[in-house]
C-alpha cells in the first residue's frame, strides 16, 4: 500500500516523541500491506474502527492517539487524513 500523508506523521512525531515508534511500526505495516477489503484490515488490527467503509481510526500509543486515514482498496493507497489525542479524536466529524 502506499501511503500518503508521511509528513503530517512525521510532523506529530516530532511534536509527540512517544508517538515514534507506534507510527514508524503501522507505517512499515502499510508499505508491505495488501489490504483488499475492510474485512482483510479487521482480521489484521481487530481494534480498527472502520467507518463507512474506508474511513480507519487506527489506535496509537495503547489509544492515547488515534490515527485517522481514508483508505482506497482498490488503488492500494492510505491516505493520512488526521492524528491527534483520544480527546481531540472525540471533535473529529467522521463520515
């Protein structure tokens, strides 16, 4: 999968260094994934929030962060979307 966004992950964990080594961990995940379905997703993170279809929150952090990506199967691209606190993640308008 290719994802897209690096910079925003890049940038949160220059802000939050205890977000390193969960974001350099999933980012690895996704470059060697071949995720063709939500379901294939699920059977991997089993705490993955699936929204309408594309839409992952991912936990980070044991859910002290959530990761926020569009994710088109299809194409096999991750797309960053958001990151930030639980708090911050309990604002974000997902649909």
């Amino acid at each position: 999968m290719e994802l897209i966004g690096k910079n925003i992950l890049h940038d949160y964990k220059l802000e939050k260094p205890e977000t390193k080594s969960d974001l350099d961990a999933l980012e690895a995940e996704i470059a060697d994934a071949q995720w063709t379905s939500p379901h294939e997703l699920k059977a991997r993170y089993p705490k993955v929030s699936i929204i309408g279809g594309r839409h992952v929150v991912f936990n980070i952090c044991g859910n002290k962060y959530r990761l926020w990506v569009q994710i088109t199967y299809k194409n096999k691209i991750v797309m960053t979307i958001k990151i930030g606190t639980h708090k911050e993640y309990d604002q974000w308008k997902i649909k």
